[in-house]
C-alpha cells in the first residue's frame, strides 16, 4: 500500500485540479480525510484490509446520492477517495478492486519504500506543497475553523503510517514528508480546537 502521506497529496493534486477544472469549490479537510479514507478497514476486523472499502464500485455507489444532490461539487470529493484505490494501492499493493462482482485482488504490487514507488510519493508531496503554497490553501489549513477539526483523521492516518513503517520502508524523505504534513494539521487542529472549547466556556459563563 501506500504511505498516508501519498494519499494525501495525491488526493489533494487530484481533487484541486477537478474543482479548478469544474469551477466548484472544495473542502480542503474533507478532501484529506477521503484521501484515507478507505483504510478505515484496518480498525473493523469483520473487514479485510484493502478489500470492500477499497472496491471502486462500493465507493461509487456511495456516492451517487452525493453526485444527484450536490451534482458536480461532489467530484472532487469522489477523485480524492477514488484515487486512493485506482492509483495509490493500486500501484503499491493489491486491492480487491471490484468486489463485490470479484474477490480478486488486483494491483502492481510495487515494493513498500522501493525507488519506484518512494519516487512517485516523493514527487506527490512536493507538487501537493507547491499547489498549497501558491493558491494559498496552506494559510487555509491553518486557521481556526471547524471544519479543520476533521484534520484529526488525516492526522491520525500519519501518525499511523510514521508508527507502523518506522525501521521498516519509510525513509528519511517520506519520514520528513510526514512530519511536514503532520505538523501543517497539527496547528489547524489546535487552533480550532481552541476557538470551539474558548466559545464553549463565553457560552457557559453567560448563562451563569
């Protein structure tokens, strides 16, 4: 499979060029959420990792309530998850891509951390930092709003992915890559978590 911190710049280059493409607005923090979405499974034992959750034909049935009410402002969010399957694990490891039609696993089986697959993260994250930098969506990630408070998944995802791959296939360029995006999320997390318990308590010392 691939690093959390592929997914999320993938995901984010990808859905960013549809929304610009479409001329729609997105949600920065929903779109990384999606990005790892799929890999959920990993907390549900009843679920084989990279199995149904991962199947492109369960994350587009899904998402056709999504595509009828909110017609093509769900694009974005539909590439930011799509790409998880058809590309990241995809290329990096087998995915039982149309289950449940087929329990096949299917993927290029890259190695985890090899030169192939560390160069197009790599490459990902480096494009993903320039996009966010020069359409200002960095400055976005780190306001306090509370829609950033759903960074806590993307956050979770990387601690997750630095915890398990430590020692293991994750090198000293995707370790940085990781800490940089760890860190961008850490601050809007913060700083939302801030304003929300900050209004909580005016709320709670005007009604006594």
């Amino acid at each position: 499979m691939m690093f959390a911190v592929g997914h999320l710049a993938l995901g984010y280059i990808l859905a960013k060029t549809t929304s610009q493409a479409l001329r729609v607005k997105m949600s920065l923090p929903l779109i990384f959420l999606l990005s790892v979405l799929p890999d959920i499974d990993l907390f549900i034992p009843a679920l084989v990792h990279r199995g149904p959750l991962h199947s492109i034909i369960i994350i587009t049935l899904a998402f056709v309530p999504f595509f009828l009410y909110y017609r093509k402002q769900a694009a974005p969010p539909y590439v930011a998850i799509m790409q998880h399957s058809l590309i990241g694990d995809f290329l990096s490891g087998g995915i039982q891509l149309l289950w449940p039609l087929s329990y096949g696993f299917y993927g290029l089986n890259l190695q985890l951390g090899g030169l192939i697959s560390m160069s197009f993260e790599l490459i990902s994250v480096i494009v993903a930092l320039v996009i966010l930098f020069v359409t200002r969506d960095m400055s976005k990630l780190l306001q306090s709003k509370k829609e950033n408070l759903l960074l806590i998944v993307p956050e979770g995802a990387i601690a997750g992915s630095i915890f398990l791959s430590w020692g293991y296939a994750l090198s000293v360029e995707l370790f940085v890559a990781h800490l940089v995006f760890f860190v961008v999320f850490g601050v809007g997390i913060l700083a939302s978590v801030r304003d929300v318990v900050f209004s909580w308590f005016r709320r709670l010392l005007r009604r006594s």
